[in-house]
C-alpha cells in the first residue's frame, strides 16, 4: 500500500504476486486474484499478452513480454530506502573504532582524519569507493540511497562531492556544514560566510537537500538556522543531524526550520517530541551509530508514543558507523530500541521515504517503482529473528535483478 504515517502499518499478504511492467510495479495482491488482474491490465497496456501466461504463487511476473518468476513461496519485501549516508571520502577509521571499543568516546574530532584523506584523494578513488558501498548495500537489499557531501568542506570538495554522488543517485545532499575545516578553526564565521556566499549557490541544481550537524564541537543553533534558512532560499530541501551527542535545542530547530526529517535523534526531551509531532517532522533513527558509538540507544517507544513518525537509516561513514546494511540495523533497532518487527521493517522502507519525500519507493502498490526483494526466508520477520544471516536473495531495481 502506499506509505501512510502509521509506523508499523504493513500490509502483508499471504500467497501474494506482484505484476511489475517496465520499472513500475503495475499490481500487487494475492495471487489467485493475479490472473484477473492481468487481464484487466492487458487492456490498458500497450505490450501484447501471451495468451497462456500462468500466475503461480509468490511469483512476480513482468508484464511485457510476460516473464514469470516463481519464488516458490519466499518472502517479498520493498527495497530498503536509505536516507542517510556519508559514502564520498577516502581513508580508513578502524583504529578509532578499535579505540572506542577499549573505552575512547566518540567526538566529531574525527571527522578531520577522513577530510584530509578525501581532500587528497583523486575523484576517480572517491567515486570507485561511492559505488563500492553502494553495491555492498544493493546486496543487502537497498535500493534508494541518500548520500551526502561534508568531507571536502570547501567549494571545489564539496561540488566534486556532489557531481559525483549526481552519477548515482537523485538523492544528494550538501552538508558543507558537517564541521568547521581546520583552515577556519579561528574564524568560524568566515566558513559560515563561505557556505553560505559561495557553496550553497554553487550547489544548486546539484544538491536536493541541504543537511547541517547541529551540534556542540561543529555548528550551533544560529549558525545552522542561518545555513538551514539560505539552503532553503536556494531551493534546497532541509534536514538536520540533530542532539546525536548532547540534548541540546536541535530538534526543535529542525522542527522550526520545517526539515522533513531529523536524523540522530538520540536525545530528545518530552517537549522536543511533542514539538516534532505536531510539527510533521519525520525522526530518523540511526541504529548502527549508536552500535558503533556504545551511546545509549533511544527506545523508540516514547517516540512513537509521542506521535512522532519515524525512519531507520544506517548513516553508513567512516566514523559513527560503518555499517550499510539495513538488515542489522533492523536486528539492532528490534533488539534494542524496542522496535517491533513490523515497525522497523516499516520504518526501514516506507519510513526512509517518508524522511526523502518521496512516495514512488518503500511500498509495493501499484505505480511504485518496481524496487523488490526477494528474501531467502518464508517471512520478513526473520530480518530480525536471523541477525547476521545474509537473507537478502535477489533485489530489483526499477524492475531489472540487480543483485
Ligand atoms: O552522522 N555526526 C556527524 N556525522 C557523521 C559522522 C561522521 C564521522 O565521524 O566521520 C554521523 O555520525
Ligand atoms: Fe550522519
């Protein structure tokens, strides 16, 4: 069905076949209604139909030219909507993470490590690395990836960023404003300026969205209002990295700012979850960061209690959390942020459209972009029950087995 608010709201169908014409899904719904539907479509569409074509159960059958599929009884799941990625940079942070799990924090300090590693890198290493992860995360069932700029943070590295990341991806986001570089550490204000003078007015017609790291240690609440309100004036779409470290007014901003989606969210008062509810704002929760951080995972229990509708992202960087698979980050997000299945399978497909505005990906109803997979599992609910198992089996995207 198409993406509602209601977190949790699937529709499963037992016995199901989906009729997938070109890159669109044309029908979904049980199986032995699939012949009927067929008919009715064959004379709406242009392709001829062979007169014998056969709808088995679980089967997916491409309309032109009437291919059929029979998946012999395997579960069928939208692809995974990943609205939130930091995939253009160079260099390796497993040390850091090594010495984080002996007990070193977590701080934005280490941002600077990947910035000078992608500042020398090559674009032809930056964009090999992008489609690296991107395939990876294709294998475990991700079709639509959000990928973001932020390690150059200056104008040429962050418009090469963003050409490079247009190659792949409609969802592109301009995050200048991911820390102060360290050229500007005495005079934070002169790259505010730069963002806003020079990198948002170059980004247009490159970048959809614009995101800012709202946070003690990179910008605070002015200086992202003042970025957020210029993105917006330039025709880019906001969103914020918001009270990931420290509960401070972010989310309210973000809520302000009318941003579509807050991502982090790892803190959040009472008052900053009635104020995100009211105000539409979807939350975006990052289960691998706080993984990969040790941070107290938020239960998702008083968010939803709240009102607010939220996405589950994987924030796949170098840093917090160099995770791409949403598989884990559904385990993760059922095991410990009190998700229940049916909500984060939810939150991971319909809920990451609803945090990129788009209504053409995270479900399977007709019109929506033939984007499946296929799980080597009778159920979706075993994303959960078999963490760590590679149950992605085949994945389509716009209708073509791309994994
Ligand atoms: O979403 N919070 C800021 N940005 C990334 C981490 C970037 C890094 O550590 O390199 C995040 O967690
Ligand atoms: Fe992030």
């Amino acid at each position: 069905s198409a993406p509602t608010a209601e977190v949790g709201d699937l529709v499963v169908i037992t016995d199901a076949a989906v009729i997938i014409d070109g890159d669109r899904i044309a029908w979904s719904g049980p199986a032995d209604e699939a012949k009927a539907a067929l008919d009715t479509l064959h004379t709406q569409l242009a392709a001829p139909r062979s007169a014998d074509a056969e709808i088995h159960n679980g089967e997916i059958a491409a309309v032109s030219g009437i291919e059929t599929i029979d998946l012999g009884g395997k579960a069928v799941i939208p692809g995974f909507v990943d609205s939130h990625n930091h995939l253009i940079f160079a260099g390796d942070r497993s040390a850091e993470f090594a010495a984080r799990m002996a007990g070193e924090k977590y701080s934005a300090g280490g941002i600077a490590t990947t910035v000078a590693a992608t500042r020398a890198a090559g674009d032809e290493e930056l964009e090999a690395n992008l489609v690296h992860l991107l395939d990876q995360a294709t294998r475990q069932g991700t079709t639509t990836f959000e990928v973001k700029s932020g390690y150059g943070l200056t104008l040429d590295g962050e418009i090469r960023a963003l050409d490079i990341i247009g190659r792949h991806t409609p969802e592109s986001t301009l995050m200048a404003a991911h820390v102060i570089p360290p050229e500007h550490k005495a005079d934070p204000e002169a790259y505010v300026s730069l963002i806003i003078d020079e990198i948002i007015p170059a980004s247009v017609g490159k970048a959809k969205w614009i995101d800012v790291f709202c946070e003690t240690g990179a910008f605070d609440e002015d200086q992202t209002r003042r970025i957020i309100e210029a993105g917006k004036a330039a025709g880019l779409l906001p969103r914020l990295h918001a009270n990931q470290l420290t509960e401070g007014g972010a989310l309210r901003l973000g809520a302000e700012l009318g941003c579509v989606s807050v991502d982090h969210a790892t803190f959040a008062s009472d008052a900053d979850l009635a104020t995100l509810a009211e105000a539409g704002t979807v939350v975006t929760l990052l289960p691998g960061v706080e993984f990969s951080t040790r941070q107290p995972y938020p239960d998702v229990r008083r968010y939803l209690a709240a009102g607010v509708s939220v996405a589950i992202a994987s924030d796949c960087n170098p840093g917090s959390c160099f995770t791409n698979s949403l598989p884990f980050c559904i385990a993760v997000a059922v095991r410990d942020m009190h998700f229940t299945v049916d909500q984060a399978v939810w939150a991971a497909t319909a809920g990451g459209a609803h945090a990129l505005a788009r209504t053409d990906v995270g479900h399977l109803g007709a019109g929506a972009r033939a984007d499946l997979v296929v799980l080597d599992a009778p159920s979706y609910r075993h994303l959960a029950y078999r963490p760590g198992v590679q149950l992605v089996d085949q994945v389509f995207s716009g209708g073509e087995l791309v994994a």
